[in-house]
C-alpha cells in the first residue's frame, strides 16, 4: 500500500509516518522496475508496528524505547527479558509519576484548606 492509504488506515498523518520512517522505527521499499517516481509501498506489518508506536506512546514510552521494543520484538531472536525489562521499568517510572503526583496533590489539597480558612 501506499502512504495515503497507510495514513488512512492508521490515523496518523503523513508526516508522522515518514517521522518514524527516518528514526527507523518503520520500513517502507520501492519498486526497483518503477524509475519514474519513488513512490514506497508499505506492509501489512507496518501497521502493525505503527499500532504498536501508538499504543506504546499512549502509555507513556519515548520515541527511544519504542525503538527498542520493535527491535526487541521483531528482530531479536529471544526478546522476551528485553521486552520485559522495558516494561517493568516503564511500571516503576509510572509508580514513581504517581508517587509525585499524589504529594503534589496533597500540597495543593493544604493550600486550598488554607485559602479558604484564610490564614494565608
């Protein structure tokens, strides 16, 4: 398929897809019998890594880590410990985001209390 009917087929634009093209995190090929355009076909499997580019971001992994778990995914023979290690880590960093997240809270539950009791 094309790059429109990728884009289509992914939701995400053009632009984007040939972002992570150029970081590697996706192949597309040419036609070597087609001289005059360079037009690039792309696989079912690259909607695959795209979907999982998406997902992986809406949870919170870089960019560099998605890399990783492509590579570790697709490429590497025994990917598993790799894979797994990418995500405990991820679950300790959200744990640590949440962590903060909960003393910001509280601090700002204290200035709220003390606003509205006026002692500030």
């Amino acid at each position: 398929m094309l790059i429109n009917e990728l884009s289509k087929r992914t939701g995400l634009s053009i632009h984007t897809i040939r972002y992570y093209e150029n970081l590697g995190m996706i192949e597309g090929f040419t036609n070597e019998k087609v001289k005059s355009n360079n037009y690039k076909h792309y696989s079912d499997n690259v909607i695959e890594r795209l979907e999982i580019i998406i997902e992986a971001k809406e949870v919170g992994f870089t960019l560099a880590e998605i890399k990783k778990i492509l590579t570790a995914w697709f490429e590497s023979t025994d990917s598993k410990p790799e894979t797994l290690e990418l995500f405990k880590a991820k679950i300790k960093e959200i744990d640590n985001k949440i962590k903060y997240f909960k003393q910001t809270r509280s601090l700002l539950e204290k200035v709220c209390e003390k606003l509205q009791n006026d002692e500030c």
